[in-house]
C-alpha cells in the first residue's frame, strides 16, 4: 500500500499492486485496474517512487535492480 494525497488534503492509502495507469492532465490522476480513478497531489515521479519502494518492501523488485545496467545488463554467475 502506498500513501498518497487527495485533492482536497486528505490522506489516501491505494493497493499499488492495482495501479494500472499514472497521468498528469496536468493533475496526477491514478487509475486502478478497476476502473477506479483517483486524483492526488503528488507528482507521477512521488507516484512512482512509493510504488517502487512499496514493491521492494515486499520483495518484488529486488533492491539492487538498478545494478542490471550498470554491469550490462546481467548478474554474474559464480
């Protein structure tokens, strides 16, 4: 779960894994997989940063995934 804004200054809390689209038009609106859509005052770079964090805090997303492209794209085999 990330947590997030509301327009009007009230806290939100939204499953990530259920965030199928992030726009700015120019507000951030976030829509879920179930057509559920949610306009917020963070950034889509705030937006992504929670999710990322979200998804390495349960194991998702490895923490040092960003390393992949500095060592050319893959991991040593030891």
């Amino acid at each position: 779960m990330i947590s997030l804004t509301a327009l009007r200054g009230t806290p939100i809390v939204l499953n990530a894994l259920l965030i199928e689209a992030v726009r700015a038009t120019p507000d951030t609106t976030i829509q879920l997989v179930g057509g559920q859509t949610y306009v917020v005052r963070e950034t889509i770079e705030q937006v992504q940063e929670a999710t990322i964090a979200f998804y390495q805090q349960i194991g998702l997303i490895r923490m040092n995934a960003g390393r992949r492209q500095e060592d050319g794209g893959r991991e040593k085999e030891e």
